[in-house]
C-alpha cells in the first residue's frame, strides 16, 4: 500500500500539475480507497470523502461544495455524474477505481487509479506535511439539510485514530473484519495506525460474513445496526462461530440492546457501539470493552473533554475521559465515579487550539475543530429536562427518548 500511495501522489502531480487541489474521493469497501486516499494526501492535496450511493442532485452538491477540480468514482458513478455535468462546479477529471469490461463512450477513455499510477514518473515525497494543515473534507449526513463539508486536519485524524484503537483495543496482531457497504476513513486509519490487518467485505449476507471473518480469524467485526441485527435474528446463527474474535462492534445509529445481547451471548464476546460526528474527525464517545453496558454509546475517548448544557443556561459541568459526570439538580453537578449523564463533546487532545463549542441564542451550539472548520456546522445535545432536572445513569445512544439533538 505504501508503494501505491507514492505511485497514485505522482500520478495526481502528473494529472493535475500542482499541489493544493481537492481531489474527491469515493467512499467504496474497496482496497483502492486506501491506495488513493495515502495517494492523495502525500502529493500534497485534499482528499474530499464521497458517498458513492448519494442519488444525482446531492453528488452534485457535494463535488460542487468540495471544490474538487478531480474525482475518483466508481465506474457505476459515472452516469450518474453524467447526467449532472453542468452541476459539478470546477470538477475537471474523473479517474475510475477500476475498469469494468462494458465501459463505453466516454467512461471507456477515463484513466484509472491503477493506471495513472503506473503511468507517472518516478516520485519524490514532498516535505512532512503541518499537522495543522487540512488533510480532508467530511461531510455531514444531510440528515436536517444540504450536508456541510468539514474541514479535517492531518492531527485530527491521526489523534482520534490512536484514540479509537486504544479504545477497541487494536494491535499489529489485530485483524479488522469490515461488514459495512462503504468504506469509512475511521477503519482505515485505525488500522494503519497500528499496523492491523483489515479484511473487507462486500458481501450483504450477514452468516456468511460471519463465515468470511472466521475464516480471516477476525479479532474485531465491525458492522451496521441493521445487519447485526438480522444476524441476530437469523435462524443460521446457531451454526455460526469465530472464535477469535474479541469484539462486535457498531455505528451509525443506535443498536437494539436485545440484539446486542443475542450475539453476546452466542459468540461470548463484548458487543459494543459508539458515537461521533464528522466534525469530530467522528469519534467521541467508545465503549469499554471490558465494561460493556447495554444501550450505552461509552465513555470519552482519552484526551477528550465534554460539557453538559442547558440550552437556556448555558453550561452546567464539564467532564473528562475516565470521569463519569452525575447531573443532580439544576444549580449544581460534579464529576464522580458514578453514573454518565449524555454530553457534547468539545474538544480532543491534538485538536488545534481555541477548539471550542461556542453557545448561539438558539440554544446550539456552533462547533469549532480548528479554524478551518466550516462555521456553518453547528451541533448541540439539548437536554429536555425532567422536572426535577436530573438525568439518567448512562450516556444513552443517539435515539433515546429523553434527549433530543439538534443541528442548524
């Protein structure tokens, strides 16, 4: 990989004749991510993270938002790509992740990233990037409006990278088993991070993933909700085993703790999940492996700090990785090792500095990773408090019915 990332930079360099573009990216389970990805950030450019399912309208706004001058795509994108042509803002190349044999027209002509990396002239790896520098783009789900691009530094990558294998417990005897239908940055990193294998897997069939990561003797599955649980309600699974896997873990949204707690118990490991944002470079809360608790979304990853807010007070206490936070009543809170109350992340260790949450008279919050983040991003947990203003003893997942987040 560490030879195709150089490849691909002098192949971008050749293509583009200069350093500081922002080169679009699809987000395909696919090993040439990670190739392309390297590739892109070593030739001294900005790699901006695209979902290859997006329908038309939003791929448009997306690469037009970006800036990206190229884009890597899946062949099956293309046409897609095509019929918005006068959308894509200064979008000036498509390379293909892959040739497929019934290419025509123009799809047929388009280089792709195996090809420009071969093509290009021997390549000089530039200076050691700032880590302050951008690295990426990330945008927002779009779940409450046009999604946001924010802007990622090679810091914060790198910093919630050690995070996250700290968290899950990842090593260079690591094998990540990766079940999702897109390939997230945060696998990719985490691995490299710690030099772990990382297995993918596109096939939708939940059992016989499950065969697949036994067979790569997995360590860590890392899967959506949905399939974890329609694997826990298979009739298949009672047939199923990995016995070198340490943990199941999930994202994305909440997972049922009933199907949690089916899969626990068949495979006897901890079966856990998190919770980010892409303006977090995403990771905040992780569960302890060691002390899994059922629909829990975890605890601070280290180095991270996290307010809990009021929306018409203000902030009401801070807490820090390793404490746990106990809301009692509106005028007073203190951090203890009990109970976790929900909160917002503000800010991680390696964020640049001044990272902070900043309250508007809405009520939310306008978050802030470093100065190049997109002002536009704003987030906030918002507490509908109860009414004597206590809260409950674990960090809920994100569709717990007493909290509410919001973004504008």
């Amino acid at each position: 990989m560490d030879a195709g990332a150089d490849a691909f930079a002098a192949g971008l360099h050749a293509l583009t004749g200069r350093t500081g573009e922002v080169v679009a990216l699809a987000m395909v389970l696919d090993p040439v991510f990670c190739q392309a990805f390297s590739g892109i950030a070593r030739s001294g450019n900005v790699s901006a993270l695209v979902n290859p399912l997006l329908p038309p309208e939003r791929l448009a706004h997306v690469l037009r938002v970006s800036g990206a001058r190229v884009a890597v795509v899946s062949p099956a994108m293309v046409p897609v790509l095509t019929a918005v042509r006068d959308r894509l803002g200064d979008l000036a190349h498509l390379v293909l992740t892959h040739r497929e044999p019934d290419l025509d027209g123009e799809a047929a002509e388009l280089p792709t990233v195996a090809e420009l990396a071969a093509g290009a002239p021997a390549f000089t790896p530039p200076v050691e990037a700032d880590g302050e520098e951008v690295a990426c783009l990330q945008f927002t789900s779009g779940t409450t409006g046009a999604a946001k691009a924010v802007r990622l530094t090679h810091r914060n990558l790198t910093v919630n990278a050690a995070q996250t294998a700290h968290m899950h417990q990842v090593d260079e005897s690591s094998v990540l088993f990766n079940h999702l239908p897109t390939l997230h940055l945060m696998h990719v990193t985490v691995a490299a991070t710690v030099g772990a294998t990382h297995v993918l897997w596109p096939a939708p069939d939940v059992a016989e993933a499950v065969i697949a990561a036994d067979i790569a003797r997995a360590t860590h599955y890392y899967s959506l909700p949905m399939r974890l649980a329609k694997l826990a309600a298979d009739p298949r699974l009672g047939e199923l085993e990995a016995p070198a896997l340490r943990a199941i873990l999930s994202g994305g949204s909440a997972l049922a703790p009933s199907a949690a707690g089916v899969l626990s118990q068949h495979f006897g490991v901890p079966v856990v999940q998190g919770y980010g944002l892409a303006e977090t470079s995403p990771t905040t809360h992780l569960s302890d492996l060691d002390r899994p608790r059922p629909g829990s979304c975890g605890v601070l990853v280290p180095g991270a700090e996290s307010r809990i807010v009021d929306p018409e007070t203000g902030p009401r206490c801070r807490s820090t990785h390793g404490a746990r936070s106990r809301c009692g009543d509106r005028s007073s809170c203190s951090a203890t090792s009990g109970a976790t109350c929900p909160t917002m992340s503000t800010r991680t260790a390696g964020s640049p500095p001044g990272t902070s949450a900043t309250r508007t008279p809405q009520g939310t919050f306008s978050w802030s990773t470093g100065s190049r983040t997109s002002s536009s991003a704003t987030t906030g947990w918002c507490h509908r408090r109860r009414s004597n203003g206590s809260c409950s003893g674990t960090v809920p997942s994100p569709t717990a019915s007493s909290w509410t987040h919001r973004t504008s």
